[in-house]
C-alpha cells in the first residue's frame, strides 16, 4: 500500500477462559475491571454476527453505542479493515478477509482485540 515493505503476519489470539484476549496489561486491571473485561471480546462476536444483516457503517455505531453503555469503558476506535492491508472496510462487496478491530480503556489500562469477520 505505501510501498514500507511490512508483511502483516496473522497469528491465532491466545485467550482466557472468558474470552479476554492473553496480555500482561490484564494484570493491572481492578479485580472489578478484570471482570468487566470479557464485555470486549462478547461485542467483537456479536458484532461479527451482526454482518448478515448491518453494513460496516452500522456494525460500527451499535458497537459504540455497546460502549456508550459502559459506565468504566471508553472506547478508543473499533474500526473494519481488510485484513490484508488494514484499509477500512465500507461495505461487502470486497472479495477480502475483514477483521474488526478494538481498543478500550477500562480502569486506565488500554486493551486491544480484533476479530475475524469472515
């Protein structure tokens, strides 16, 4: 895309039993934070069911209002990207592998997830 020479590598996200994805950021959450977490991963996989019937403009907006809801989370972005060159996704008619993308401060502490759409 700018010519940088970067692979993107995908790998498998080793998570906990709740969903959270694996980081050593986790252990600085709240025992209180630490339970509301999983809430990410929960919206990532509603979301990614929501693409039978949304568009990636309206997967996005009911994932910030999931957020909205959230008295300790602040949604930083969630964003739909192609997988293969992290471009932003504004429908499905693409033939691409799309990944939707999170990051959320709960507690002070950034968290990021993503999840595969396809």
């Amino acid at each position: 895309m700018m010519g940088l020479g970067i692979e993107i590598v995908p790998c498998p996200i080793v998570r906990e039993k709740d969903g959270l994805a694996m980081s050593s950021r986790n252990r600085l959450l709240s025992k209180k934070h630490r339970e509301l977490a999983p809430f990410i991963h929960i919206t990532l996989s509603l979301a990614r069911e929501k693409r039978a019937t949304l568009s990636p403009a309206q997967i996005r907006n009911w994932v910030r209002l999931q957020f909205d809801s959230q008295e300790d989370m602040k949604l930083q972005y969630f964003e739909i990207v192609s997988a293969e060159d992290l471009s932003p996704v504004y429908d499905w008619s693409r033939d691409v592998s799309r990944v939707g993308c999170i990051a959320v401060h709960l507690g002070g502490i950034r968290l990021i997830d993503n999840i595969f759409f396809d």
